[in-house]
C-alpha cells in the first residue's frame, strides 16, 4: 500500500499522538496530552476557521473544537487530546478513500496521429495532420494509424477498428469502404479521400467524449457533517441550558464531549476501507469510495461484448472436413507464416502440431494467404480468394452469428474450411443469472452486428441488446438512462468504451486484458478479469451501505443516551470521553465485518436484505 507525501506525514502525527496519549495514561501526567492536542487539533481548529469564514458553513469540526477548547478550560487534557486523535483518524481514513480519483487521458492523446502522408500532383509528402483539408488525398501505409475520417479510392487491407467499435476482429476493407481516424491499417498500403478535417475526426471525437463526460454525482460528504448544524445547536443548546441550571461546568463541557461525532465521522470511512480490502483479496481494485456509495443504488448493468462477456480474441468454434486432421496441419503450418490474428488462432489451436515449412510464402491483402508445402500449393482464405484462383467452396451457407470462415484448398482442390468466432466466457450466463437475483437490469450494447450481438444476447440471456454501436452511442443510451433516473454503471475494456465508463455513475474495466485508457477511466477494475465477481461487487457496495446507516443510528442513539446521563451528573468529561469512544471502536468493528463478506444466493434469492430496496423495482431485468 503506497501513500503519498501528505499522508504519510498525517500518519506519523497520529501515531505519535497515540503514543503521547498511552504514556499520559500510563503515567498519570496530563501535560504530555498537549502533544496530541498540538499535533491533531491545530489542523481541526485551522479546518473549522476555514470553513466558518471562508464558506460559511457549520460542520462537525466546530462541535469538535469546542470540546477540545472546553476540556482544556476544565483541565482535562488528556479528553482534549483523545478527541483530536480519534478525529484525526477519522479525517485521514476518509481522505485516503475519496483521494483515488479518476485518472488521465494522456495516452489517449498521444495515439492521436501527427502526421499524415498526402498525394499531390502526382508527389508525396509529409504534413501535420492539422493541414489536411477535407477532399485531400491521403496514403496509409501497412502499420499506421489512420489520420483523418475517409473513404478509400485506391487499394484494400485489414484495418483493426477495437479502437472506436471494441470488435474483436480484424475488418477487411476495399475501394469505397470507409475508414476512421485512430484505427489501425494492419496490411496493405491503400489511397483514401478525407470526409473529414482532423478536429472532426471519429478519434478526435472519442477523445473529446472522455473528456467532457462525467457521472452526475455529488462527492462524498463526511456524514458527521449531513448531522453537523443540528449537531452543533443540540449539544451547545443543551451544554448551556445544563450549566445555567445547575452551575455545574464539569457536566456542560461532558455534554460537548459525549456528543463529539467521532463514531458518525468513522461510520463512512471504516466501512468503506473494509469494504475495499474485501475487494482487493479478490483482485478488484477501487479508486474511489464514493463509487461504493454510487454502485449500491445501480439499477442497470451495460455490458460491452468483446473482452467482456467474451474473450476478446477468435477461436477456432467449427471444422468442416473430411479429413480435419490433415486438414488444421496444413492450415496451421501455413498460417504460422502470417500475423493476423485469425492466423494465430488457428495456429494456437494445433499448438501441439509439428508444422510442415512453408515456401514462397505470399500474403493476399483482404483475402488471404498462400504458399508451398512439401510441393503443393496451398490457399487458405475467405470466398473471395477461392473465387479469384476459380476454386469453387465447398459452403455456400454464410455463418448466422458473425463467425469468420476461412477455407483451405491444396493444389486447387478445397479440403474444407474453418469457422473462427470470438467466443463466450464461461461464466458469463452465470454472471447474468446472479445480476437478476439481485434485480439488476442488464444491457448489452456492441459495435458488432445485429446478428452477431442477438446471438451473444441469447447465449448469456440478456434481453435488452443494441448493436452497432460507435462510442457516442454507448455514451447517449447511458444518459438516457441516467435522464429517466435510473443509476447506470458499466463495464468494459477497451478505448472505445472509456467515454461510457465515465459517463457511467459507476465505471467498470477489466484490468488485465483492458487498455490502460479504459482502467484510467473507470472507476473500479477487475484485475483478474473475472466477471463473476461482479454481483458480490455490487452486493458488498449495498452491504457497506447498510452497514454505514446501522453504525450512524445507533451513534446518535448512544450520543443521545450519554448527554442525557451527563446531563444529570452521572458521567465526568474523561467517562464522557471513553463511552463515546467505546461508541467508536464499536463502530469499527461492526463495520471490519465487511472484510469478510462474501455474497451468499440467499442474497440473490433476497436482495432486500442488503438494504437497498428502494433502489430496486425501478427496471425489468
């Protein structure tokens, strides 16, 4: 656990604090108390000032300075500067939880291309991107990034578009097909015509989305300081009622004592660090704790799909042959010469293959591949390729689920084809299953095709899919959502999806095989990728929440019940001092049961005991 400068210096305050506090206990001398007082009650003091002047506002702090000032006036010290000490450590574990924010788009930024290639008159030359005017014709070559928005004029390729759309898949493309900026050409050096200047481009707009979208919540509120003006006028109210009654100061300065909201300052921040410890043992990692508070009242879940709720890579799903053993050796042997991904698929799958060599090995920009093995000449590649070496395949039927066939022919004769498709996680329906046994509506929104995203949907039996979606999409559905008040969060691992996460009340990345613009953008990662693990995230989320209300009543109960006995003599500053931090530990240790929650399916069979129900029944799920 790293910390930085600040805190470390607040922590070496509050252990030497601490200490000053035994050895004044230990030793019966009040003066070394001064040391905690000095130490954590001068910043109190400076914060209440602040806010008295500066803004205006009653908080917690000036019920908390007035004990101290009190307690010292009567000569109880060492009261003075236990309060300090708990408060301090109240304030500096409700720092660290809300001091993770969300990080920065730097990378992003610096994927955006600087330079681009353009044509004129015949020549070629090299200028920043800011130049290029719409109408422009501009050269990409194999492994650069697409500057502007286009339509090619002039070549075919494979451009990978994760970028902006999250697929999976490597997209072919040929004259007329239009290309986006921030996408990668993969192969073939192609002629585009610019659409668009660089300020309007598809990736300018990405970028513009992440910066500019932001969940419609309020920071958190040290809940001491909701409490803070009825707080303040109770105790001082009763502090001065009971001394011009009685006389007595001793119970007028217990009554400001027992009433310090230690327990309600520790209530948040206690339970929301063992809610993150719980989370962390399960590779979960949370920037900020007032995301916990936010996903506690999430109504609806959207999923993006590749990377998500699948793997994020093809698979060989389907062979078709007579002979598929002969079939994936020479298949393999032969893409073990290409790049592409859809050649380390196959090639991953007969990883146990001792490959054949491979000569005259030759690459078909959008098509496919060839080459010679042991003597014949070998094609593998889409109906297009086939149908330009008059090779007639075997299959006229066109995959219904957005899966890629990829045929194989040995000396013009075709031995059969392969289906390759990016494939569900194994636990994804389960995922599904849980989320509705806590009443969590789940949406599906993909850049994939209809038909690629309803076959997804009805897999993991989502309901409410939407396919083709660019990054603005995603970002529009989940204000639309957001604006009929539902509380959205959601998950996903891509660039593409970063303007989502953080339009989202609550960002979800996978972590491990996430960009680093998607976990900078989220608020919560999953480092393990399991997405399993999100219904016990949400269910914990509620849990704290529930937790943070038990610890706050009965707070005020215990406070109550303690003015009430040192209004009538019963308790001295120093018992005044101990019972409300008795209230305080009792707090602590109500809420370290977090630590090891785990959610159970009675929780899924009744989500109303997490304590959240009127969030629930908002949406169908």
């Amino acid at each position: 656990m790293k910390f930085t400068k600040k805190e470390t210096i607040n922590i070496t305050l509050i252990l030497i604090s601490a200490i000053s506090l035994i050895e004044s206990f230990i030793l019966s001398l009040d003066h070394i108390s001064w040391i905690a007082v000095i130490l954590c009650g001068i910043p109190i003091f400076k914060e209440c000032i602040e806010g008295l002047i500066r803004e205006f506002d009653i908080k917690a702090d000036l019920l908390v300075s007035m004990a101290i000032i009190a307690s010292i006036i009567i000569g109880e010290v060492f009261a003075a500067g236990e309060i300090a000490t708990i408060m301090a450590i109240g304030g500096f574990l409700e720092e660290y939880t809300v001091s993770r924010t969300q990080g920065r788009i730097e990378e992003l930024v610096k994927m955006t291309p600087q330079l681009a290639t353009r044509i004129r008159n015949g020549a070629e030359e090299r200028i920043y991107v800011e130049r290029v005017k719409v109408g422009d014709i501009l050269k990409v070559l194999p492994g650069e990034i697409i500057p502007t928005d286009g339509i090619i004029t002039k070549g075919e390729t494979s451009i990978n578009q994760s970028t902006l759309t999250g697929e999976s898949l490597p997209v072919d493309k040929k004259e007329n097909d239009e290309v986006y900026s921030g996408t990668m050409n993969l192969y073939g050096s192609f002629t585009m015509k610019t659409t668009k200047i660089s300020d309007d481009s598809s990736f300018q707009k990405l970028i513009k989305l992440v910066e500019s979208s932001r969940p419609e919540n309020a920071k958190i509120v040290r809940t001491a300081d909701k409490w803070a003006t009825m707080i303040v006028v109770i105790a001082f109210t009763a502090a001065v009622l009971t001394y011009l009654y009685t006389f007595e100061i001793s119970r007028s300065v217990t009554i400001l004592v027992v009433f310090c909201p230690c327990a309600l300052v520790l209530a948040t921040p206690t339970a929301i660090m063992a809610a993150i410890g719980n989370l962390t043992k399960y590779g979960i990692l949370v920037k900020d704790g007032q995301c916990l508070e936010e996903l506690a009242k999430v109504d609806e879940l959207v999923f993006d799909k590749t990377g998500t709720l699948t793997k994020g890579m093809p698979e060989v799903v389907n062979i078709n042959s007579d002979n598929p053993k002969e079939m994936m050796h020479l298949l393999a042997s032969l893409e073990s010469e290409s790049e592409h991904p859809l050649a380390k698929a196959i090639v991953r799958y007969c990883d146990n293959d001792d490959l054949e060599d491979v000569t005259d090995f030759r690459m078909h920009i959008g098509k496919g591949v060839s080459g010679s093995i042991n003597g014949s000449r070998i094609l593998a590649g889409n109906k297009r390729l086939m149908e330009a070496e008059n090779i007639s395949p075997i299959s006229k039927s066109k995959p219904q689920n957005g899966e890629i066939q990829i045929f194989l022919a040995k000396d013009g004769e075709i031995l059969g084809n392969v289906e390759l498709a990016d494939t569900l996680r194994r636990n994804s329906k389960r995922t599904i299953t849980k989320l509705k046994g806590l009443q969590v509506k789940t949406t599906l929104l993909t850049g994939d095709n209809e038909n690629t995203a309803k076959y997804i949907a009805e897999q993991v039996k989502v309901r409410n899919v939407k396919s083709n979606c660019l990054p603005e999409d995603k970002t529009e559905y989940i204000k639309r959502e957001q604006v009929l008040g539902h509380r959205v969060a959601m998950i996903g691992d891509g660039i593409n999806d970063a303007p989502s996460l953080r339009k989202a009340n609550v960002g979800i990345a996978m972590g491990d095989i996430g960009s680093d613009i998607s976990v900078e953008a989220a608020d919560i990662a999953l480092v393990h990728d399991n997405i399993e693990d999100i219904p016990h995230l949400i269910g914990i989320a509620r849990r704290t929440i529930r937790i943070i209300s038990i610890g706050i009543a009965f707070a005020l109960a215990l406070n109550i019940i303690a003015m009430a006995l040192a209004i009538m003599g019963l308790l001295n500053p120093i018992e005044g001092a101990l019972i409300h931090n008795i209230g305080s530990v009792a707090v602590i240790i109500y809420s370290s049961t977090l630590v090891r929650y785990r959610l159970s399916r009675r929780d899924c069979r009744n989500p109303r005991k997490l304590g959240m129900t009127k969030h629930l029944n908002k949406s169908k799920v």
